[in-house]
C-alpha cells in the first residue's frame, strides 16, 4: 500500500496563539482563555503589518489545542497503516491578524519543508511513487479554508497537493463580520464587547476579508440595488469615527489625521474585495485538482445570521442587526432550507464558486453528539461551526477521504444541499435524511 500524504492543518481566525517576542521572556498576548490583550495585538495605523504598541514583535505560536488537538492526533493514529509507518500530521500556525494574502507565502513554504522532512522517513524515502511526485494534503478549517484557497490560485500547478478538506470555510463570507467590526462582538470571538476589542477588530486587515457577499445582503431605503460592503460608503460612520481617534493616538506620519483614517478604511476593504476576487475566480483545474479531490464540509440545522439589511438614514447607512438569524433547515420548501448555517457562517456563504452545490457535504449537530459537548470551552465560544472539527465523524470521514478506505461499518455519512436531486460528494457516504 502506498504512504498517505502527510497533512497539514490550517485553523481559523483568532485560533493561534500571538506572542511577544520583544521582551525577554517572550510574553503571551492571545491564548485560548486567559490572555486575550487586544491593546498589545491592535495593528499601527501608519502599516498594519506590525503592533500600534512599540517596540513589540508579536509573532504566531501554537494553534488552539481546544479546538484542533483531537483532529490532529485522530489522524496521526488512523491514516497509519502500521504502527511503525507514521503519517506526518502538522498544525500550521500564523498570524491570522494579516491580509491572507501574505501568509499564503508562508503557507507554501511550509508545505515544501513538510515535504522535505517527511521524505527524511525511511518508509517515506523507500516509497518510490511518493519520492518522484511529492505531495501534502491539507485539512483547513473556517477562515484557514480562504488560505488554503489563495494559495492554490496563487500557486497553480506549482502546488503540491493531493486533496483538500475544508471545513465550515466562509468563501462568499459571515455576516458576524460585520457585527464584529460594527460592533466589537460576535461569534466570530469569544469575549464580551469592548471598545478596545472594536477598534482591534477595525484595524484587523483578516477580518474584513471575511465580509458576506452572499445571498442575504439586502439594500433597504435609500441605498443603492448593487450594494457591496467592500464600500467605504455602505457602512456606519462610527467605524470611521473610531478609526480618526485610533489615528490620532497611534499615527506617527504628518498625513492629515482625517484622510489617513478614510485612506486606512479604503484601503483595508479594497484588499478584502481583491482577496475575494481571488478566491471567486480560482478553478481546481488551476491547481491540477479534481473535484474528487476536494472535500467541503458545511454546517446546518443551527441558528445563524443569513440576512442583513443596510438603510440609509440621516445620519447615514445603518444595519439592521435584529431579526437577521434564522435555521429553516426543517422547512419543506427547498429554497427557504438553504436560510441555515453553522452558527457562523450561513450555507449561502459557505458555497465555493468552484465546486457544484451537488458535491457539498452538509453536517448537523445531531451527527456529532453536539448536545453531549456543551461543557467544552470551544462550543462556549464559537458553537457548532468552532466544534466541528472535534468531532469524530468528521475525523473518520477525512481519514476515508485521504486514504480511499471503504466503510465498512457504515459510521460517515452526510446530507446533500437543499434541493440536489443528485448527490455527488467526492467519497462514498451514507445518505441521512
């Protein structure tokens, strides 16, 4: 039998640790639970690239255990064949405060030394079809899907990669987004609202990244039919207010503090929409993939923002954050089902432009014992969409996906989309109602 491609495993926003590494010893500025200190990890105005608190060299440690250590090591036991051939299984950790487009470098040159240090294995090095066409297999999860997307468009055939997993990934965006950048809390975090949280979050080039451009972003009075969020103009003028103020106590440049904070603004939205751009247009062909290749998991039958409605008031655009959340996954008609998600991402964003709605895997809670897990740390902060990659179904069905074992027992299964006549996911699995 020949070796499983090594895995590398690619967490979401806010889900590495962010250390200190100007003072001596290096000090934790973002940890699962105890340290979140968004004065330390709040990005200069002047270049987002590095901390408005220097000196600081804040840099990415190790990714949450809470939420990913069980998939890391479900896979470094099963995807084995013998207990003396290991199957190299990395977490891939990186400051998720960054534009992605500059962690995909890293992201590549990751997947090279992965590569280089899988082949220093004997069973690796003896295997001659894994030694001439060297590859990886990449398990993503939320934003970490994004990432894992850029980077394949960006490196085309170039990249060596087999198959890919990923796993409740925003691809047309959350609305949560929003309602952290408006206001500083959602279930994209797992913390209180705070002012210093929202000025954190709208210098978070990442963030903006993540805006919705699916269905359910509605224009209401007074705006435009073609509305889009990576307008400066479609949003509420306290997010520029804030940022004039962060400018005036951050900015070290003799630019006029008003514009600086428009041009910030403008330019921290017109990255978003390239990156999305980015994302949109990527075929798999592009890559040398297949769509058996790719396996997208998407969360429903939960709770979540699908609509949001932007009016045009006096005093400027405003959302209408109530009334926005819904789960109509037990609804007969097959187009109000699709008003669902995960918690976080709704099924409308969470549909990638280069597979077809018949190849998405949907997951609901009840697969996964999700009531059984209500005690754990991670479904307190981030709900089904942060657990999902606990939980063991899903283990079992990405060991399957890389391997091409069968299943025997009949324990993976999925739905298909509302309204797919034909199901095709890329691996055979058992059809739930």
């Amino acid at each position: 039998m020949p070796n499983p491609n090594p895995v590398i495993v690619v967490p979401g926003i806010t889900a590495s640790c962010l250390s200190d590494e100007y003072p001596l010893p290096q000090e934790i500025v973002w940890s699962a639970v105890l340290n979140k200190d968004y004065q330390r990890i709040s990005l200069h105005p002047d270049n987002t690239r590095y901390e408005a608190l220097e000196p600081a060299r804040v840099q990415p440690g190790p990714i949450f255990e809470v939420a990913y250590r069980e998939l890391v090591e479900e896979l470094r036991y099963n995807l084995r064949e013998k207990e003396d051939k290991a199957v190299p299984v990395f977490p891939f950790s990186y400051d998720w405060r960054q534009p992605l487009a500059l962690t995909e470098a890293r992201l590549a040159a990751f997947v090279d030394e992965v590569i280089e240090r899988t082949l220093l294995l004997r069973h690796y090095a003896e295997d001659d079809a894994y030694a001439a066409a060297p590859k990886v297999n990449l398990v993503a999860h939320s934003m970490g899907g994004l990432l894992v997307t850029g980077y394949l468009e960006a490196a085309g055939k170039k990249a060596r990669v087999g198959k890919v997993a990923t796993l409740a990934t925003p691809y047309k965006g959350s609305f949560e987004a929003v309602v952290k950048l408006a206001t500083g809390t959602a279930n994209l975090g797992s913390s209180p609202p705070s002012s210093r949280e929202r000025e954190a979050a709208r210098v978070t080039p990442a963030l903006y990244q993540l805006l919705p451009t699916c269905a359910g972003l509605e224009p209401g009075k007074g705006m435009p039919p073609t509305l889009t969020l990576f307008d400066p103009g479609a949003w509420q003028t306290g997010i520029l207010q804030t940022l004039e103020e962060y400018v005036r106590l951050h900015a070290v440049s003799k630019k006029d503090r008003k514009q600086q904070a428009a041009d910030l603004f403008t330019s921290l939205l017109n990255g978003a929409k390239d990156h999305r751009a980015r994302v949109e247009k990527f075929t798999l062909k592009q890559a040398g993939l297949a769509k058996e290749d790719w396996l997208c998991v998407v969360g429903v039958d939960t709770e979540t923002r699908v609509k949001l409605t932007v009016n045009k008031e006096s005093y400027g655009p405003d959302f209408e954050f109530s009334g926005g959340r819904h789960n109509e996954w037990g609804n007969a008609d097959q187009k109000l089902r699709r008003l669902t998600g995960d918690g976080t991402v709704p099924f409308e964003g969470a549909l990638p432009s280069f597979l077809g709605v018949e190849n998405i895997v949907c997951v609901r809670p009840e697969d996964y014992g999700y009531w059984e897990l209500q005690d754990r740390l991670i479904s307190a902060a981030a709900g089904f969409h942060g657990i999902l990659p606990n939980m063991d179904m899903v283990h079992r069905m990405l060991v399957r996906f890389f391997t091409g074992r069968g299943d025997k027992r009949g324990n993976t299964w999925g739905r298909p989309a509302p309204g797919v006549a034909k199901w095709e996911p890329p691996l055979e699995l058992e059809l739930k109602d």
